[in-house]
C-alpha cells in the first residue's frame, strides 16, 4: 500500500540509494541516518554493481579486519610465512596521512578504490589530529589500525616499491616479494613517472600482502589507466564523474563532535535561507593576492553568473529584518582569513541588492593558517567542507583539495575563481568546472606499452585536463 511504498522511499533516501549499508547503531554515528535531510537527495544513482562491491567489501573487511584470526597472523607476526599462510586470502592496504585534510579524503577515497579492485581492507594509520573527525565506516568491524602493528612507528626496514621494481628488472622476479611494502605516490616523489598505472607494477604489487601508502594525490584516474582495472571500473561508475561522489559520501560520516558544529551552524544560519551559496577562498599568498582583489573578484564571478544580485547603491538599507515576501540567501564563507567575511557581510548589510534580496554572509572560523597537525584546526576544517557540501551552488579556489571534496560531496560543479595578481582580476573573473570529480593534480605521463611520453587525455574520452591545473586530469 501507499504508506508502505513511502516508508520504503524514505528508507532508501536514508540509505542514499543503498550506499550506505543498514546495520549500524544509529547513536553512534548520527551523521550517517541524518544527512539525507540536510542535503537535496542526489541525481546521480549508485549502480547496482557498486552496491554489490560495497557488500562485499564489507564481508571482506569483517572476515580480514583488526583482532581477526588473518589479521593477527599476518599483521603482527611480521614477516615471515609458512607454506600454509599462502592459502589465507587477507590482503591490506595501509593509508598514512599527507599533506591537509583536503588531500588525505581524496587519498583515502582512492586507497578505498584501489582497495576495491585489488581485493584489500583498507586500514588506516590515523594520530590524534584524525581521530575525532569520522565515524567508522565499515559495519561491525573498525577501519583503524591498530597501535600494536609492528610498523606503526619504525618504518626503516620496509622495503620500497622503487626497489622492488629495481629488482624485478635486474633478476626478472626470481627474488621473493616482500610481505610489507612501502607504496610512496606523493606528488614530490617522482608523481609523474612511478609505473604505478603500468600493468606489470600492478601484477608485482598483486603479491604482496601489506601495502603502506603514502600519497597526497586523488589518484583515481591512474586506476582506470590500469587494463586490468578497466571493466570492473566501467560496470561500478557507468556515470565516470561520480566516483568521489559515491565514494566520498560512503566513506566520510561526521563523528557527533563533528555533527553537533555541523548541524547547529546548519539550523541557525543556512537553514531557513532560500538558497545557500557556498565560497572555499584559498589564497596562498595574500601580497600578490590582496584581499581586496580576490573580493573585487568574487563579486565579478557571482554577479556575471547571478548568483548574488547587484548592490543598489541609490539606496542604503534601512532595517535589518527580512520582510514576509522578501526572499534571502545565504553565502557561507570558508577561508582561513577573517577579511573575507567581514568585508562581505559589512558590503550587504550597509546597502540594498537591485532585486531587494536579502544577502546574510557567514564564516563559521578563520583560523589564520594551516595546521593539520591540530585535532580542533581538522574538526573545524571538516565542518566547513561539509557545510559547503550542503550549499546550492560553490565558488571554489583554484588548486584546492578542500574545495573538491565540498563539490565532490555536494555533487556539485563550482565556478572555480581565477588567480588574481596586484588590483588586476582577470575576465572571465571565474571559471565554471565540467564536472564534479577532484582534480589529479600529477597524473602519469609515460604510455606503459609506447615507452614513451602521451598524453592521456588522447586516449581516454572521460578524461580532461582540469580548469585550474592545466597538466592535471579531472574525470568527466
Ligand atoms: P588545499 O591545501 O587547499 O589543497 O587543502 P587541504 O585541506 O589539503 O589543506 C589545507 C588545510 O588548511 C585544510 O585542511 C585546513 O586545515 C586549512 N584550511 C584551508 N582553508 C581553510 C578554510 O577555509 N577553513 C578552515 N577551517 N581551514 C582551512
């Protein structure tokens, strides 16, 4: 009947089209059942085949996790396997922390990918600046590593991949794979030319039990360089440009801490607003860049675009509440310079818009500078990215992790603003971003089979060199 269809509707909105998975004990973790009435429910669909990879992941990560029978075998009694050890099937992955908080989702939704394809639990290795941001994301099982794993601390005596691949060359793999391996893809440490997307590191990689990755790249593109990553690929993201989309919304669940700043910002100023715009404003240097500059720019961007209205400086406002028929929008502010609310705020409240729109700007912190070593700085950073994620529309900063994983979660294509220089902004002050997906800011630039340099772009359609990173790929 009627009522129980719209049960089974709501259900499944609250499980955003089965992503998440229906098992866990809502207390813990009310981000995950609640988020579904913050944000517009999302067009894009999970397939049905990454649900079924999800499940199954799932399976795997409960069966493999930390204090199972395979975990304590293979994970604290290092190295060294008998014959019989061969026949356990666990295989890990381990995530370790570089670069800020933007960086490490993106990395962490492509260790999950990766973990995915290649039939790995996805363990990470996360200090206290991580440890309050997220909930657990997989049911009945715990995703952290734990303290007592023999690596935590010492990682001398690892070997490297660059090595393995050295020696592969030199004796054709007659040596023994190692049973940790240390998986270096941070951009300074040859980003370009790794091997990673070559089928060879991968068929090498395969053998080896414990992966430990360190990486500040999305690197999900790489993964559909990979032959034989392909069709599995295909079947669980028909749509290529939703992967952090799917992803990053199964993954990353606001623990309470998280929620509670999350959802009363929410309520107390973005809530009742007709629409809520959403602006990430990264400047890195702010003598080139002057504040002044970047809010001439803003401006530019959301007027060309009608994002926000015109002031009417015939006539300065009078009062500040809003009339019965006068519709409001919200701007959400993320920087970490408090000039930008502020001038903004101040530029709304003293005059009128050309339409009578009310605009109410709000910056919820301005912490002065990065510091991802700090629990609080990365709590605050979260709340912020997932308040942009909530928006309706985004104006994000060229460059920034930050900024894709709010329009990645959000399913959102911000304007991207340009990089102003001095008093000069440029025209078009903005640029509109093809698609949702992060940005890979050092993909790979050797063909495997040509032995020779490409570009990818050449032979992947659903690949496109990105708005703000001309030598970066952002699947479309
Ligand atoms: P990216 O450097 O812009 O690619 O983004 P990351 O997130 O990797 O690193 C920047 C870090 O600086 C963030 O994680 C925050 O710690 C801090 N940060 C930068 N912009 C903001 C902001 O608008 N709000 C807050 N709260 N923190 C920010």
């Amino acid at each position: 009947n009627d009522s129980s269809l719209s049960t089974a509707t709501m259900s499944n909105d609250k499980l955003l089209g089965g992503l998440l998975a229906s098992k866990f004990d809502e207390g813990s973790c009310l981000s995950r059942y609640q988020s579904y009435l913050y944000r517009k429910a999302s067009p894009h669909k999970p397939s049905a085949y990454l649900i079924s990879k999800l499940r199954n992941y799932e399976h795997v990560h409960r069966t493999c996790g930390p204090h199972t029978k395979s975990y304590d075998k293979i994970m604290t009694k290092g190295a060294k396997f008998s014959k019989n050890d061969a026949r356990m099937k666990c295989k890990y992955i381990v995530w370790t922390a570089s670069n800020g908080l933007g960086n490490r989702m993106l990395t962490l939704a492509a260790a999950f990918l990766y973990a995915i394809l290649t039939d790995r639990v996805l363990l990470v290795r996360f200090e206290n600046d991580m440890i309050g941001l997220f909930c657990e994301p997989f049911p009945d099982s715990s995703w952290l590593l734990p303290r007592d794993f023999p690596y935590w601390k010492d990682r001398k005596h690892i070997e490297t991949y660059e090595n393995m691949l050295m020696k592969d060359q030199r004796n054709n793999s007659k040596e023994l794979l190692p049973s940790f391996l240390i998986l270096n893809l941070q951009h300074t440490h040859d980003g370009h030319n790794n091997f990673f997307h070559c089928d060879h590191s991968q068929v090498l990689l395969q053998k080896v039990r414990v992966l430990i990755l360190t990486s500040d790249q999305y690197f999900v593109p790489t993964l559909f360089m990979i032959p034989s990553f392909r069709q599995d690929l295909s079947k669980m993201f028909p749509e290529k440009d939703t992967v952090f989309h799917h992803l990053g919304r199964y993954l990353f669940h606001p623990s309470n801490e998280a929620w509670e700043l999350i959802s009363r910002f929410y309520q107390a100023h973005l809530a009742k607003a007709n629409e809520r715009i959403g602006m990430q404003i990264r400047v890195y240097n702010t003598h080139k860049e002057p504040h002044q500059t970047v809010i001439n720019e803003i401006i530019a961007c959301t007027v060309k675009h009608k994002l926000l209205p015109e002031l009417d400086l015939q006539k300065p406002a009078a009062a500040t509440s809003v009339l019965k028929n006068q519709t409001s929008k919200a701007v959400l502010v993320a920087s970490l310079f408090s000039e930008y609310g502020e001038k903004l705020r101040a530029m709304y409240l003293r005059n009128k818009t050309v339409t009578n729109e009310v605009i109410r700007v709000y910056q919820p912190s301005h912490e002065e500078r990065q510091k991802s070593s700090n629990g609080m700085h990365n709590i605050k950073a979260w709340t912020e990215i997932y308040l942009l994620s909530l928006c309706d529309s985004l104006i994000t900063s060229r460059k920034s992790t930050f900024g894709y994983v709010a329009q990645s979660l959000g399913g959102l294509k911000p304007w991207i603003l340009q990089r102003a220089y001095g008093e000069t902004i440029k025209n078009p002050p903005c640029e509109r971003a093809m698609s949702m997906e992060p940005c890979f800011h050092y993909p790979p630039k050797y063909d495997c089979r040509s032995n020779a340099t490409v570009d990818f772009t050449s032979l992947f359609h659903h690949m496109m060199h990105c708005e703000d990173v001309s030598n970066g790929l952002r699947l479309v």
